[in-house]
C-alpha cells in the first residue's frame, strides 16, 4: 500500500518534516512494508524554507543582516539539494517578530525596512542558481521593496539629485525623484524569481498594501493615508523611470509592496503559495500514484479552503480520486465545508484536554497515534 504524506508544519509544535516523520511511524505500526513517500509541505508563509530543503535534501545558511528596524538580526536561507535553486523568506529578514507589540505604532511603520531582504538575496545569488523562490508572508514593512532594491544595488535620488543613502522605509518614498539600475546585482537578469503568495492586493488604492495591512503593522488612519500616498507616488518614478506598471498589479501589494519592487527590479512573477511549493516538489506526480494521502496543519477551520497547505494538496488529490486524511491540532469552525474539496476525513490529534504548551510538546506523540488509529481503519476495509 502506497502514502504520500504531504502536511504543512504545526506552528510552534513540529516542521513540516517532524510531522512527515510522525505519520510514518503510525502508518508502520500497522503496515510495516508500506510505501511511504514524505513531501513537507507549506503555503508560502513560514516554513516555506525549511519544506523544500526538506523536500529536496538541500541546506540552510545562517547569516546576519539589517533587521526591518536597522537592527541587526540572524536569518536563513536555503539552497536546494540540486543547488539550482535558492528559497528565501522576507520574514526571516524583515518580518513582524522582530517589531515587538508594544512598537508596532504609527511611527514604526513609518522605519520599517526590507533591507535585510535584499541582503538575503544577494547572499542567495552567491550559489549561481538559476531560480529564487520568495515567500512574502509575515512582513512588518511598507516601503514597496524599496529597501530591498537598495541592497541589490538599484540607485534612489531625490529631486535635488542627490542620492538617497539612507535605508528606505515607507516613510520616506516620497523623497524619491529618480531611480538608476545600472548597478543592480548582475546576477539578477539571469535569475528567475518566483514568488509564494496567497495575497491578490494590489500595491495602492483601498484594497493596496497600506489600507488592508497597514493597520494590522501599526498604522493609524492618518498614517494608513500617508504611506498609500507615499507608495502611489513610488509606483509613480517606477512607471516613469523604468518603464514598470506596478500599482495595480494582482499581488503586488503583498508583504508591504514587497510584491511590487519585486515586479519592478527583477523578472519576478507571483503565484499561490501551495500550488508553487508542490510544483516544486513535483507533489501531483506522486499523488496520482498513491492510495492514501495524508495532510496536516496545525489548526483546520473554514480559512483552510482559502489556499492553505491541506486544501491544495486535497485539490490534486481529488483529480485522481486518491482519499484524503487530515490531522489538525485543533478543529474550527467551517470543515464541513472541506468535504466537498477532496478531504475523506478530519482529525483532530488531541487525545485529552490539555494546556497549549503540553499540546505542542505532545505534537509528535498524537500525530503518530493518530495516524496509527486511522490505518487501522484502512487495513479492517
């Protein structure tokens, strides 16, 4: 009997991979010779890195760069096993975690960098691949990737036309008057950048990066108005310097317009998060083949149908009629409606009531059991 296991991590509890593992210890317990194929899986937001060194036996490196405040802070980034392809998340250098709650106030916003993202990037187009995945969940910044594009060498000069040194933030885009690619990393032209994203926003308007998340970073409504100006205006000296039509782009409003400056300074293209993790880790080709597939998250509820790491996967399964288990830590409201999208069944993996920290140090533990006790039920069919 063939079982491709395909979770996404349980936030705080166990990566992606730990699940995998704990899946196939249950499946083992009652078919010890089954065929077990493990892809880790993830959506895009955290994770995404390590799913696909994971999934591709690759590597992590460790380095320091500018944090979204100017500190500095420790990061990672992976190369595939086959080394032609780097996976990078911009919340490991510019994420919220490092704005602590009782910052995240108008002003704050305002300083936010992606820096540190460039600098990743840069460090990535150290290994000659040929492709970066980007993950662009998680964000604390609004400054449209323009901090980015500083650290990939792309030149800003106010209207006075002196260069603009200062690490850009959304605060200060309305200084930009020009904008000078001649000394962007030239590793760029021959890479191809794909970014992972479940966010349609576009950069600017009522639906743009600083109306819908600006407030969720700190943002007020006075400064929600400010940075959307400040952004329009940006999209603005892009369109009029460089040739690129970014405001309104599907997209290009995620992680603060990150999206955006993506578009503008580099070939990138934007696509749902788990579609492009399983096609990187060629998913469908090996569900097709399967007789189960096992799922998982840490918390299923009615959000999961919009694009996270179980819908997707139940989605291709569901092409070729392949049943479908899900474990969940815990079970919201709303899963009824998942079992019209290919999910067979829904588990929740708690044997008892427990305090959320036992819970997720038991992680393992109840997904092994859990697992243990649903082939069970396979085998007595």
């Amino acid at each position: 009997m063939k079982f491709v296991l395909a979770p996404d991590s349980f936030k705080e509890s166990m990566t992606a991979k730990e699940v995998c593992i704990a899946m196939k210890n249950g499946i083992q317990k009652v078919i010890p010779n089954a065929q077990i194929i493990a892809v880790p899986m993830a959506d895009g937001g955290e994770g995404t890195t390590d799913s696909l060194v994971d999934a591709t036996n690759g590597r992590k490196y460790q380095i320091n760069v500018t944090g979204p405040l100017n500190q500095k802070v420790s990061a990672y980034y992976g190369i595939s096993g086959d080394g032609q392809t780097a996976i990078i998340e911009m919340a490991q250098a510019s994420g919220l975690s490092y704005v602590a709650k009782s910052k995240r106030t108008p002003e704050t916003i305002l300083k936010t960098t992606t820096y540190g993202t460039g600098e990743l990037i840069n460090a990535a187009l150290k290994h000659n691949v040929k492709k970066i995945i980007i993950g662009l969940g998680g964000s604390s910044t609004n400054d449209g990737g323009a901090g980015m594009a500083q650290a990939l060498g792309v030149k800003f000069f106010d209207q006075n036309h002196h260069e603009i040194t200062q690490k850009l933030a959304g605060g200060a885009l309305d200084q930009i008057a020009n904008i000078d690619l001649s000394s962007i990393n030239p590793r760029i032209k021959d890479t191809k950048f794909l970014l992972a994203s479940d966010v349609t926003n576009p950069l600017t308007g009522p639906n743009g990066a600083s109306s819908v998340f600006g407030p969720q970073k700190g943002a007020d409504n006075t400064t929600v108005k400010i940075l959307d100006q400040n952004l329009s205006h940006y999209a603005q000296v892009i369109e009029q310097t460089i040739d690129k039509n970014v405001a309104q782009i599907s997209g290009s409003g995620a992680a603060g317009g990150l999206g955006a400056g993506l578009i503008a300074f580099t070939n990138a293209s934007i696509h749902p998060g788990v579609q492009l993790i399983a096609q990187e880790t060629k998913l469908e080709a090996k569900i097709k083949k399967a007789d189960y597939v096992f799922t998982g998250e840490g918390g299923t509820d009615f959000q999961t149908k919009f694009g996270k790491t179980p819908f997707g996967v139940a989605k291709i399964a569901q092409k070729y009629h392949v049943p479908v288990i899900s474990l969940a830590g815990y079970l919201g409201q709303g899963i009824d409606q998942l079992y019209d999208e290919g999910f067979t069944a829904i588990f929740g993996i708690l044997a008892k009531a427990e305090d959320i920290e036992q819970a997720l140090k038991d992680g393992p533990t109840n997904v092994t059991r859990t697992t243990e006790n649903v082939v069970r039920l396979i085998v007595q069919k």
